[in-house]
C-alpha cells in the first residue's frame, strides 16, 4: 500500500501535468504505479495526454521529495485521499478538475450527508459578523458539516462560530500542512483538528502564494452542498469561489444587504445575475435543501411498475430510503453515470412516480 502511495505523490509532482491529465491517466490505468511502469508512446496515446506530458512524466526523477513527504505525512498522522480513495470528498468528483491528492489531518467524514461552504470578506461589517454567527446558531440541531478557507474575516468567523455550537468544520488551505496562515489562526486550527479538520492539496513547504487560492477555492466550492457568501465586494476572492459553485451546479446562497454598502455590492451582484438565491434564514437554507427533519410517517410498500427500466428501478429503490434525497447522492450511491441518471430522474417525473424539490431533491409522489 505504503509503494502505492509513493506513486501518487510521485504524479502529482510531474510538471505540466495537472489534476485534468492526471485523472485522464488514473482512469486509464487504474493505480498510478501503472501509469510509471508504462511506456512513454503508451502513455502519449492516452487521449488528452499528449507527447509533452508523456515526455515529463518519464523524463521527472526526483522521488527523494516523493519519500520525504510520505515521511512528513507519517510523522504527523496526515491523510492522504487519492482521487481512488473511497473517503476522498465526493462530491468533488462531479467537478471537471478536483485535486489528484489531498491531504488531510482531522476526524470527520468528508463525504458526510451535509456540507455548506460559507464564504466572504476578509474585512467584515458587524452585520456580517451577526449574520454568520446566527446562521450557524440556526443549524446546530442539524449537524451541517462548515466548510471555509481559514481566512481573516468571515472564514475566521464561520470556523469559531461553528466550534462554538458543536458543529464539525473544515479549513481548506491554500498551502502545505506544515505551517498554517494567517500565523493568527493557529490556535483556532489546533482546535478544529478535534473537531473537524484541515484540508489541502498542497504538499509541504508550499507556500501560501497568491496563486495558490483559486485552486483552494475550488476545493471549498466544490466539496460542499451549497456555498453560502455572506458579504463580499464584487471582485475578490469570494466571487471567485461563487462562480465556481455555479459552475459545477451547486447550490449558492446569497446574504442581502443595503445597495449601498460595497461589501454587499458582490452578493447583490450575484442575486441580481440569478446566479444566488437571496437567503435571509437557516430555516429557508434547511427547507430549500431539503435537510428539515421530519416526523416519519409509515410508508406503504411500493410496487416497482413492470414498465420501469433497471435503472429508473435503482432510483426509486434509493428514494424509497429517505424523505428526500439530493441528485448528488443518487449520482454517488447507484453508481450509474450522471446522464444514465438524468435520464432516469427525467422518465420518472414523466410517469409521475417522482417529484423535485428545490435545491436539487427529489422524492417520491
């Protein structure tokens, strides 16, 4: 396992590669040893790779840092979740570039029923700062897992508030697991370990670069059910991370605020855009993502009609579980490819077996 493990810190090391090439080679081969033993003209005839990335992936030899990082790993209990490892987060999946490696140190299941990224500024109003603490108060009996970025600001904001009320949360970072930044912060990562954790894709001694935060945005897009921003001006790093919610399809939430104030200018741009539901409570988030807990009520058994086909049956079997189920956990739990879900979900609202909910639930009529 341990040999494994050194060839996927080795792939995520190879210049001009990228997560994009790198998961193109994962699903050729299967395990990335594979990928290294492989001739070079086998892997330039992968699709999507190319002579150049072929050339540099046979040419790189530098595993002296691929040994030293696993030994920094093992040193500090860090995790690593390969894009093949049944807990990397999930939901990352679905987007058309996650992260080959994570690396993770904390204790709480990353692919959990429930996750919110909250975003904004690091520069806050007094209204921002009652808006995340209340919110999050709203959500304790739900046990949403809060996803952020560490940062000053709402980040900070989110992380306290969700320790605070016994909520498990997340900081994704935008460098190694060597250092933690802003240095501040220290003390609060110390206590998420206990209760959440820390996340990134960045190995030891990378430094927290500019660059290096769209691609921890992403992350916090992309492994979160709903991204919710709180306040932001209309350019930075929170409308980046907003626009790539919307563009892997989550949910995303946006605070209201007076048109007048700069930082509410960004989440008003997003509601105006239809790109952000304006939200004003917990209890909308909770019933707009379908998450409210219900009494259970017997259910009669349901017949499978003899016209369903075998994935429209697979569907429904998954339906049948809870009161509502979102279309991520359909795509993730009957293992049938987004469109052969899409086409089934459809089917089914045509013969009326199923109806959608808002926020991408659906159940059964």
């Amino acid at each position: 396992m341990r040999d494994e493990l050194f060839y996927q810190v080795a792939l995520t090391r190879i210049p001009d590669l990228g997560c994009i090439r790198a998961r193109l080679l994962v699903e050729y081969f299967g395990v990335a040893s594979a990928i290294f033993k492989a001739k070079k003209k086998e892997i330039s005839c992968v699709e999507g790779i190319g002579e150049l990335s072929a050339r540099s992936l046979k040419a790189w030899d530098r595993f002296c840092e691929v040994e030293e990082e696993i030994l920094f790993m093992e040193k500090h209990q860090i995790d690593p979740l390969f894009i093949t490892d049944p807990n990397y987060p999930k939901r990352l999946l679905h987007c058309y570039d996650p992260p080959t490696l994570l690396y993770y140190r904390g204790n709480v299941d990353l692919n959990t029923s429930r996750v919110i990224s909250i975003i904004g500024t690091r520069n806050h109003t007094e209204y921002g700062k009652q808006v995340t603490e209340q919110l999050i108060a709203s959500l304790q009996a739900e046990q949403v897992l809060v996803v952020s970025g560490l940062a000053f600001g709402i980040d900070y904001i989110a992380h306290r508030s969700a320790l605070q009320h016994n909520l498990s949360t997340i900081g994704v970072l935008g460098h190694g697991l060597d250092t933690i930044y802003p240095s501040q912060h220290k003390s609060l990562a110390k206590e998420m370990l206990q209760h959440g954790g820390l996340l990134t894709e960045f190995p030891k001694n990378s430094k927290p670069d500019k660059h290096n935060f769209p691609k921890r945005n992403r992350i916090v897009a992309g492994m979160a059910d709903a991204t919710i921003v709180i306040e932001t001006a209309s350019k930075g790093g929170s409308m980046i991370t907003a626009e790539l919610a919307h563009n892997y399809n989550r949910d995303l939430f946006a605070i209201p605020g007076k048109i007048t104030d700069t930082k509410s200018s960004g989440c008003l741009q997003l509601i105006s855009q239809n790109k952000a539901m304006v939200l004003i409570s917990g209890e909308q988030l909770l019933e707009t993502m379908g998450w409210q807990e219900k009494k259970k009520t017997i259910k009669k058994q349901r017949e499978l009609f003899i016209e369903l086909t075998a994935n429209e049956k697979k569907i429904v079997v998954l339906l049948q579980e809870k009161e509502s189920t979102h279309i991520d956990t359909l795509f993730l739990q009957s293992g049938l490819s987004s469109s052969s879900v899409a086409s089934a979900i459809l089917s089914l609202e045509l013969q009326n077996v199923i109806c959608a909910l808002p926020g991408k639930m659906y159940r059964l009529i």
